[in-house]
C-alpha cells in the first residue's frame, strides 16, 4: 500500500536534509538519495566561498530538534560560515543524527508512476511511485508513497552562449572555461589565473564573489587583467541594495566588488552576448557576440551565468512549470525577475509546489527554475508545509511560518547568478556591446 512506503527525497543537501528531519519529527518513514558521497556534496563544491546568510538563517527548525537532542555544538547564530564550515559544522552532524535513512553514492535517474507511463491515466492516484538509481552495485528501484525532489541545479551550470545553447567552440575549450567561483586560495588554481587576461561572464553574486577574489590576485600579480562581461544593457543595479540589503553580507559584497571596479581593476562590458569561442595564431581566446563585435583575446574564462533545472529525471512524471522560469507555474511569478524584479524571495509552500502528479514535489533550489533568488530559508518553508500536508496536517501545510529578508534592490539584480537579463537591462539600453568606465584605473 502507498500509505505504508517511506517517502523519498532525491539530494542531501541543505533542502533535502530538512524534508528528511520534519519527515522524521512526523514519524513518516524516509529514505533520502545522495548521489555523492556526503552530506551536501554541492555546498562541499563551493567550500571557498563565503555565505552571506548568517547561520542563524541556514539552521531548519525541525533538524536543529533533532541535533539538539543528539548533544550537537551550534555555532554562533550572527556568524557567517562558508560552505564547509555549512557543511562541516551543520549538514554532516545532521546526517548523522538521520542515521540509516539516508543512503549515499545512489543517483537517481528517473520517477514514474509504477507501471505506468505520464500518458496514461488509470491508478495515478493509487499506485506507489517509483524511484529509480544507479548505486555501485547496479541499478535499483524504490518505491514510494511522495517523492520530493531536493536535487539542486549544481549539476547543470548555464554556458556561456547568449542563447542559452553552448557558444560555438565552448566545448571545444572547456580546458580554459570554469562555471564554478575559483577557489583562489589554492595555489594551483591562484597559478592558472595569476598574470592572465581572464573574461568573466555573469551578473549574480557568484560573479561578484570572483570578482573581489580576482581583483585579490590582481594587486598581487600585476598583469592579471580582468574582463567582466555582462549581457544586460547597462550595469544598473547590477552591484545590488548595498546598506538597503537585509541580509548585510550580500549587499556588502556588491559594495566590495563595486569599489574593485571603481578602481579601475575591473574593465566591463555590457550588451554583450557570447555567440562564439575561437583562437588566435599563439592560442588565446577570443570571444564573438553575435551582433558580430570581437573581444581582446583572453587565456581564461569564468562563466557565471547561473544554473538550470536537470528535469530529465522528471519526465515520465506530470509537471505544470511555467514555460519561462520552469518552476512550478504556481510559484513562477512571486520569483519571476521579469515580472518584480527586486530580488527578494517570497514565502510560499504546498499550494504552490502540488503538482498535477499526486505526491512529486520538486522543491529547493530546483523549485526556482532559472530564477536565482532562492534561500535556503525559503527552503526549509517549503518542506515544512508538505510535510505537513503529507501528515495530513492541512492547517500547517498552509500557514506561512517565515518572513524573508529584502534585497533593497528594484529593477536590478538576482542574488547569485545571472538573472533574467531583462532586469536592469531591457529596452532603454544602448544595442551592442558598450566598454563601459566604471571609476578611473589606478595610476602606477
Ligand atoms: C556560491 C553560492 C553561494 C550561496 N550562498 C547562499 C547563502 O548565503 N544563503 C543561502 O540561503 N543560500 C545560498 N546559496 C544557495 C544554496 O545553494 C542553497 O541555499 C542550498 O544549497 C540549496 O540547497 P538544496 O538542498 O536545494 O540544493 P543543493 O545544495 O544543490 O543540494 C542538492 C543535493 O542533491 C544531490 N543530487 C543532485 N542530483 C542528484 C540525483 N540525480 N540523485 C541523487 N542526488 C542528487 C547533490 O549531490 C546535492 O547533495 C548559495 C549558492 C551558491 C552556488
């Protein structure tokens, strides 16, 4: 009987570690999938980087219950951590207090209904769904009376070409092009960008973060230049709410990138949308939009355009995601940043991610599609009314238990990766890429 079977939940990140604590706190059998081999593998990509939400809003309520009564050391609520002190000091102990219900190195590769595919009407409504994995062992089947899909969008970086389609020849140098923040404070990955020429291609937070860590390398090496391509028309607010911002970490790293630009360590270019990647004579790189204008020839280049939903896993499923964003349709315009723009998330939970499939919930960061607003907080909500409403709680499931921090930002940015390039671009722009003078550069 589907009442009996464990509810599964795809990814032990952040997201998916709270559903499998308030799952666990409901007394309702769980079984979390892990494609890597810990606790929040993607964070565990971006160790380096330094969060700019405080760890009083990266703790769930239901998995902070359970880590107390397991004697957990919670960290300094105003502190901010980076992604491996989140990992370290938060997502490892609460796997661990989760025990056996989460099983690692299980990828999962698709969720249907049993028997039946999304065509078919009959039994959606009774029978189980299953989860299918590739495991070291082989494949394996679960099935499951819900499955919420907390898998992230790490896996699935934006390229580089305007069109959302990888440009003409980025595959063919994926050696010199990063999607991921650098870690510069390793020194062989310091080595390969200290002296260079290096583009940049992105307006989120991400790009900013590489930004004031390339800037870093810059005063240290001398010849390293820095290329920062935008798509948008104009920067705009491109460096977000600074003071206005809630979350004060997020509006000062706008600031910090803000002043690198200002002093001239940061050449920027807007209007410009990658349609080809080729080489010159002695190998360097040279970038091509497609109104046909030619960049500098660079030696590397940092792609930070933002990530994308991998709905793969999901198409035997029945899904309503708006044809935009491809995020449930229902939550679509509270993130859209065509529509507000302001970069602020909004509480939401069952109502907005029940789908036309009984049961399938996506949820986390891959609820927002290619918005780029999400917050882990946001998160936590969104697991904490299904949950309830899986326990039958209906009054929970639709009570708003979060209030969520401002950006200060209108028409401007998202928060980590290249939004909507119509935000802070859009129709009063200049057409063509601009070479734009942000501050005046340093005299030496
Ligand atoms: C550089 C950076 C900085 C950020 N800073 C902040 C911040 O300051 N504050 C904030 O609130 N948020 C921040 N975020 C957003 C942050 O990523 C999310 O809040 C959080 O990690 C989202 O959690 P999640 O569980 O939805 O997804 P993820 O953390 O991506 O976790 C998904 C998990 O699913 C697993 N998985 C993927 N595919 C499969 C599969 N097929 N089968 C099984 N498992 C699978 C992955 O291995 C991973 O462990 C930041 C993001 C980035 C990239």
């Amino acid at each position: 009987m589907p009442g009996e079977l464990p509810v599964v939940v795809i990814g032990a990140g952040p997201v998916g570690l709270a559903a499998a604590a308030h799952l666990t706190q409901h007394e309702i059998p769980v079984v979390v999938l892990e494609a890597g081999d810990r606790a929040g593998t993607a964070v565990a990509q971006w160790n380096h980087v330094r969060l700019f939400s405080a760890w009083s809003e990266l703790i769930d309520p239901a998995a902070e219950k359970l880590l107390d009564a397991a004697g957990w050391q919670r960290p300094a609520p105003t502190a901010y951590p980076s992604g491996a002190d989140w990992v370290d000091d938060y997502l490892a102990p609460l796997a661990a207090a989760l025990k056996d219900r989460i099983r690692y190195g299980v990828r999962v590769t698709g969720v249907a209904r049993r028997g039946r595919d999304r065509v078919v009407d009959a039994g959606r409504e009774t029978e189980p769904i299953t989860v299918h994995a590739d495991t070291q062992a082989g494949e394996e089947r679960f099935s499951a009376r819900a499955v919420i899909d907390a898998s992230g969008t790490w896996m699935s970086p934006n390229p580089l070409g305007g069109d959302g389609l990888p440009a003409m020849g980025e595959r063919a140098h994926a050696d010199r092009i990063a999607y991921r923040v650098p870690n510069l404070a390793d020194a062989e990955v310091r080595a390969r960008y200290a002296g260079r020429r290096i583009a940049i291609a992105g307006s989120g937070h991400s790009a900013l973060t590489a930004i004031v860590a390339l800037v870093d390398v810059a005063k240290e090496h001398p010849g390293t230049e820095i290329l920062w391509l935008l798509r948008r028309g104009a920067v705009g607010a491109v460096f977000g709410g600074g003071d206005a911002d809630q979350l004060p970490a997020r509006g000062a790293l706008g600031q910090r990138a803000k002043a690198a630009a200002e002093a001239g360590h940061v050449r920027t270019v807007t209007g410009f949308r990658t349609s080809d990647v080729t080489t010159t004579a002695d190998g360097r790189l040279v970038l091509e939009s497609f109104d046909g204008h030619q960049l500098e020839p660079v030696d590397e280049i940092v792609v930070l355009t933002g990530f994308r939903p991998d709905l793969s896993t999901l198409s035997e499923v029945r899904l309503d995601l708006d044809p935009v964003l491809e995020a449930p349709r229902r939550l679509a315009p509270l993130i859209d940043p065509n529509v507000h723009s302001c970069g602020t998330v909004y509480p939401h939970g069952v109502a907005e991610l029940t789908q036309p499939e009984p049961n399938v919930y996506v949820v986390g960061m891959k609820s927002y599609g290619r918005a780029t607003t999400f917050l882990a907080m946001t998160g936590y909500e969104q697991v904490r009314s299904i949950v309830a409403e899986l326990a039958g709680d209906h009054e929970a499931a639709a009570r708003v238990e979060l209030t969520l921090p401002e950006t200060g930002v209108c028409g401007g940015a998202g928060v980590f990766d290249d939004p909507a390039e119509s935000a802070g671009g859009g129709c009063c722009a200049p057409a063509g890429p601009q070479l734009v003078q942000i501050g005046f550069p340093e005299r030496s």
